[in-house]
C-alpha cells in the first residue's frame, strides 16, 4: 500500500539486540559502545565512522552509505517521493502507525527505510538499494518491499548489476500481512535478475536480522558483511527469552555467518568500495 509525497527533515532511532551507537558529546567527540574509547569525532569520521581502537563499526546513514561507496556525483536517485500508507489502521498502545510515520518522516528527513537508485563504481554501473535503520528500525514494510523490487527492475531494464546493503529489525508488525508478501516480492524480483544472468551483490551491515534475513539479504551471489554486525533470523535476546538459555558470544555476528558458510567475506569499511569495484569487473 503506497502513495506519493514529499520530503520532510533529521534524527535517530535505537536497536534492540546491539547496543546503540552513542551520540556525539558536544559534537566534538563520542563514545565507542563496545570499547567505552572516546573518540574524536573528526578523526571518527575521517575513519569513516569505524572505533579506532576496537574497530566497532558504527551506524551509517543511508547517504553516507551511498557516499562512501559510489563515484563521486554518480548516484541518482528513483522513487524518492513513495510514502507508507496505514492499510490496517493499526494503533498499538501507545501511538497509530499514522502517527508513527509522520513523526519519522519528520525526525529522519527520509520518506521510507531504503533510498534506491543508479550509480557507478569506479566507473562501473550498478542499481543500489540501501537501508536506513533510523526509520523505524529499517524495518520491511509494503513501501520498503517495493523499492527494493524497482531497484532490482531497474537493474534488469538497464542490464546492470544490483546491489542491496541491508539494515533491518526484520518485517514492520504494524503491517502485517502486506509487509509479510514483501519477502516472496523481492525473492521472486531477484530470481528473474538471476534468469535475466546479471549479478546480485548483498552487503550485509549491522544490523539484518528477521524477513529481510529470511529474504533478499541471504540470496545474493556474493554475500559480503560489516565487522561484528548482528545477522541473524531472530535476535539474542528473543532467544534468550524463550528458552530460558544464554547464547555463546558471537554466535549472530559476521564473523559466525563466515565461519559456517552464510557469509562469503567479512570487509572491513575501508576496504569495502575497493571489493565492490573488484566485484563489478569481475563480474562484467
């Protein structure tokens, strides 16, 4: 259930099962949550948002995702203006969805939990769908689900690879069925991309856990991760609850998934532009 808009302007929202990234103090230096490091926060970001000391790689945001990897002024951007509707009017205790959108809209400047489109990488052409988790934890609802299947149609209308950096809670609840069919949409989008024989290409950050593990994130034909990101279907902490047991340190981390054949490389930021690119001619 969709519908077109315009856009509004700027904030954040926290995880669940990591621990959130610490705001700045002062916007001259913030705090590592994994290393309690405090860190410069002009060297933080010259560092490309990565702890200098325990290599913890903070959250980006969807733009600076796409700036980190893409050629300079490359990116252009497609469906910017699609918003969520409320096809169930949904009211959980303490707020509508309606509401809920409006206020996100307002506090991130983003209209949906992925920004897609077409850039290049070291001159290579590729579609690009990349998840924010600040709009309500990148979680996949109908809009979300659609973007990400035009950002694999534009691949295949322009016979270019496709790339998907996922960031997500999993399936949006407030939306329940429809955001459930958004698994099969972008599953069957990408097995015509895979008949079509262009490349799928899944980044994996933290966090991409739930439907969007249990979809798109885990069918690319190479599978790349962030450092120490949680990946997993469901979170320590569900876990944790229901049977009652403490699950071994870094069991749903990159790492993990490396390890057991779920991931086929862990990349460090740095270095991620360089194996894309490595990726693309390769593959072209």
């Amino acid at each position: 259930m969709v519908k077109e808009a315009a856009i509004p302007s700027t904030g954040q929202t926290s995880p669940n099962d990591t621990p959130p990234s610490l705001p700045s103090i002062g916007n001259i230096a913030v705090k590592c949550p994994k290393c309690k490091e405090i860190l410069y926060a002009r060297d933080w970001k010259k560092n490309l948002k990565v702890c200098s000391r325990c290599t913890y790689h903070f959250r980006l945001t969807a733009y600076e995702r796409i700036e980190l990897l893409t050629d300079q002024g490359s990116f252009v951007e497609a469906d910017k203006d699609i918003i969520s509707v409320d096809p169930l009017q949904f009211v959980s205790r303490s707020q509508a969805y309606a509401t809920k959108l409006v206020e996100e809209r307002q506090n991130t400047g983003l209209n949906e939990g992925v920004v897609i489109g077409h850039a290049t990488i070291d001159s290579k052409p590729l579609s690009l769908a990349i998840m924010d988790f600040r709009f309500i934890g990148g979680s996949m609802g109908s809009v979300v689900g659609e973007k990400i299947t035009r950002a694999i149609e534009i691949g295949l209308e322009r016979h270019i690879p496709v790339l998907i950096a996922s960031a997500s809670g999993g399936a949006r609840m407030q939306e329940g069925l429809y955001s459930l069919m958004q698994m099969a949409k972008t599953s069957a989008a990408l097995a015509k991309l895979g008949e079509a024989h262009l490349p799928y290409f899944s980044l994996l950050t933290d966090p991409t856990t739930g439907g969007v593990t249990a979809s798109f994130a885990m069918l690319g034909d190479v599978i790349i991760a962030e450092p120490g990101a949680l990946i997993c279907f469901t979170g320590p902490r569900v876990i944790e609850q229901f049977m009652h047991i403490k699950l071994p340190e870094g069991t749903v981390n990159s790492e993990f998934g490396l390890q057991h054949g779920m991931v086929d490389a862990v990349v460090h930021r740095r270095e991620l532009r360089q194996t894309l690119a490595q990726l693309l001619h390769l593959y072209s």
